[in-house]
C-alpha cells in the first residue's frame, strides 16, 4: 500500500508539473475562490477488469456538458481524453464511464486517472493493474439423503458468488430425460423432494442438477451443478474415523463424531456397544440418514459422560424394517476413547460427624453416571497449613455412596484436611477445617 501511496503521488506531481505550467495571479485567485466548491467534483471509485482491459469510473460533478479522463501508467505511459461522457443527468448525479484499453497501455503496476470537465483537471485518483480475478458463481451439489419411511429425498447444495437478481432451479432427470422442475426459495442451500411431489423409483438412474440463473455485469449467467442418484437394493457403506473434540465458540460438551457414508437402507441406525460383541448392549444410539455415497457426520454429544475412558468400543451400522426388525450390515469401526487427565472444578460432598469423628466423603454428582467406583484420600496439616502427612489413601467405595473415614484426633484446635477424590482421569480436591464442625 506505501509503494502504492509512493507511486501514485509521484505520477500526480510529475502529471501536475508537465500539465499546469506556471499560472498567472487571476488564475491562482479563481481556483482558491472556487476551491470548496470544487470538492463536489469526486471520483467515487475506480476498478479495472483484467480479462477485458477496462477501466470503470464513477463520479460526480458540479456542473459541465462533458467529461473526459487522462491517465498515466507507472511505467510513464500517458492517456489523454479517453472516456468521452456526456453530463446531461443533471448536477451531483453520479456518473459511470468506462475506458476501454489496450495490451500496451496496461503495462506497470499503477496508474494514476484525472477528471476533466470541458477541458479542467477537476480531480485525480489511482488504481491497480494487479487485480484479483472477479469472483464467479459457482454450483456445487453435495449430499443427497433419502429417508425411506418417509420417502423424502433432500437434496445440499451451494451457490457461491451468485448475481444478486439471481434464481435457483432444480432438475431432476430419469435416464437423461427431465421429469421434474422447480424454483428453490432464496437463502436456502438444502431443498426436499418429497412423494407428494415426485416418488423416486428403485433400480432407476436420476441426476439432480441445480442452476443458478442471473445477470451479471450486463450479461446473462447460466451455472449449474449436479449428481447422479439411484435407490439400489443391497445397503453398502463406510465408517471411516472416529474423532473427538469440543466447540471453540461456546461451553457445550465435547463431542464424537463417526465420519460415515451409507445407501440403500430402510431406517438406519449407529449404535455403540463396549468391547467387540454384537450382541452387547447398545451404550449409545444415533439415528442417521442414507447419504447417498457422500460422507457426513454423525456426533454423539457428551461422549464423556456416557463412555468409559481407556475402553474400547465397537460403532455398527444397523437397519431397521417395515417391522421393527434389525439387521447387522456388518459395517462397523472399533475405536477407544482417549483418557485426559484432569482436575474437576466440582467439589467432593462431604460431611462430618462429630459424635463418632467420621469423615463422610463421595464423588460429586455432576460426574459422568458410567463411574462405578471411587478412591477417597485424606491429608492433613497444621493451623498454619503446612502439610503434614496422609491420614488415608486410596479408600475404595461405590460411586453413589459415601466413604467412611474416621479421624479420631479431631479437635476443636485441630488441623486442616485436604480430601481428595479421584476416579480415572477424573480428580477433585477441597481443603476444610474439620474443627469448625465440632460443637454443632
């Protein structure tokens, strides 16, 4: 940008100093007695199109029959009288004119572009030479799931950089020839065929296209995209990844995600079971969708609270028919989930009983419901709270009931505790005067 600046007012001084010449007194008191006026004659903005060499300005002017432009590249190549306009839309009416260049006269990097009215240099502004290309719509058609029960077909796409008059169609064709038509509502990117408004046949070669229709610059525009689609008979798929993660945006819970693509099924399913037996329980179940070969996601929200860490299960893709019954596609991917040691920020119920000295501890009860066991500790140290040593470690109990710990030195002088919960990765510790529950 400061070569740019650089260049741009290096060619304005050298244009000034060839064009204006010394001026005489009158005319130096004309254009300062005219100068705040002279600040309503603007050029709004310049761009200039690669492909086809031309220069589009807009502007505004105070008053003049006609306007012209001079231009001067950075390689010294200097343009006179180009973009002949004439001004009959009236006073600040903001104008558009283009200049058509040639190969030769595009060279450099910049140019620099001045606006006469009848003849006087009014303004001058700059542009590059080195644009980026102008974006251009583009159709894309991505996944196309087709739910049986309900024989509804949606159809994702995506139009990018569309006109903004433009319309959107979608065509579907059976064995190349059109039997269906229909404009799709604006700001959509996903559009559901339904049986009510055509009933796709089994063993039957369709493609779906999506147009995008508009007019861009003048010139009409005509994009589309498309894919083939068929109901077969024989379901095939993939589970091809299973990862792990969390939001970057907001505090959901993290997250797994089965990347699968399926086709041909009645009312498919994923379901979770731990270790590598079919016929286990299901731990987790996903409804999913028939994807016609494409790959998509399927999450399972919270994982960590329904899978054990460091245990490996089996993800299998089911489908279910007309009558409730499920078939095994023997399409499955065994993963383990990852084990992340951690410090919980929920504290360890507890309370304590001063008639029988007995420290009652348990695991929080915002923790993960699969935990069945847990190991309690106790630290103590004095008044000051230095530590002093492990009055326990590592006492065993069920996940929902308490773990007993008597501590007969307790005093109404006596120390602090540290108590301390642990189960897996999961870990949690608060530090209480055990004395100010003497007394009570």
């Amino acid at each position: 940008m400061k070569k740019f600046l650089l260049v741009l007012s290096c060619c304005l001084a050298t244009w000034c100093s060839v064009q204006a010449g010394p001026k005489s007194s009158p005319e130096i008191s004309l254009m300062q007695a005219s100068a705040p006026a002279a600040r309503a004659y603007a050029i709004k903005d310049v761009s200039y199109d690669s492909s086809t060499r031309v220069v589009k300005v807009k502007f505004t002017v105070i008053e003049g029959a006609e306007a012209t432009f001079d231009l001067q590249t950075s390689d010294g190549i200097k343009l006179y009288n180009y973009g002949l306009t004439k001004l009959n839309k009236g006073n600040d009416y903001e104008y558009e004119s283009r200049i058509q260049l040639k190969p030769e006269e595009t060279k450099g990097e910049y140019a620099s572009i001045q606006l006469k009215v009848d003849g006087v240099v009014r303004t001058g502004s700059g542009f590059s030479f080195i644009h980026a290309p102008q974006l251009k719509t583009s159709v894309s058609v991505g996944e196309i799931s087709y739910d049986a029960v309900n024989k509804i077909a949606t159809v994702n796409f995506a139009v990018s950089y569309p006109p903004s008059n433009s319309s959107t169609l979608i065509k579907i064709y059976e064995n190349n020839k059109e039997v269906f038509n229909r404009q799709i509502p604006k700001n959509t990117s996903k559009y559901q065929v339904t049986s009510s408004l055509f009933d796709f046949k089994k063993y039957t070669n369709y493609r779906i296209e999506i147009i995008n229709e508009g007019v861009r610059e003048g010139v009409k525009e005509r994009v589309s995209g498309s894919q083939n689609f068929r109901i077969g008979d024989a379901p095939a798929g993939h589970i091809t990844d299973v990862s792990f993660g969390r939001s970057a945006y907001d505090d959901t819970p993290e997250f797994a995600m089965f990347k699968y693509d399926l086709k041909n099924t009645y009312n498919p399913y994923l379901y979770i079971k731990e270790g590598t037996n079919e016929y286990a329980p299901n731990v987790a179940e996903l409804k999913i969708r028939n994807t016609n070969g494409v790959y998509v996601d399927a999450v399972l929200s919270g994982y960590r609270s329904i899978l054990r860490e460091n245990t490996t299960y089996t993800a299998y893709l089911f489908d279910v028919d007309q009558n409730g019954k499920e078939r095994n596609l023997d399409i499955i991917k065994r993963f383990t989930i990852p084990t992340e040691y951690r410090t919980d920020t929920f504290y360890p119920d507890w309370t304590f009983d001063h008639y029988t000295n007995t420290l009652k501890i348990k695991a929080p009860g915002a923790w993960p419901s699969y935990i069945k066991t847990v190991y309690v500790s106790v630290y103590y140290s004095d008044a000051a709270g230095n530590m002093c040593g492990i009055h326990v470690k590592n006492v065993k109990c069920n996940r929902d009931e308490y773990a007993n710990i008597q501590i007969p030195t307790a005093t109404a002088q006596g120390r602090y505790y540290i108590m301390e919960v642990t189960s897996g990765s999961y870990k949690c510790s608060l530090r209480v005067c055990i004395a100010n529950h003497l007394n009570k």
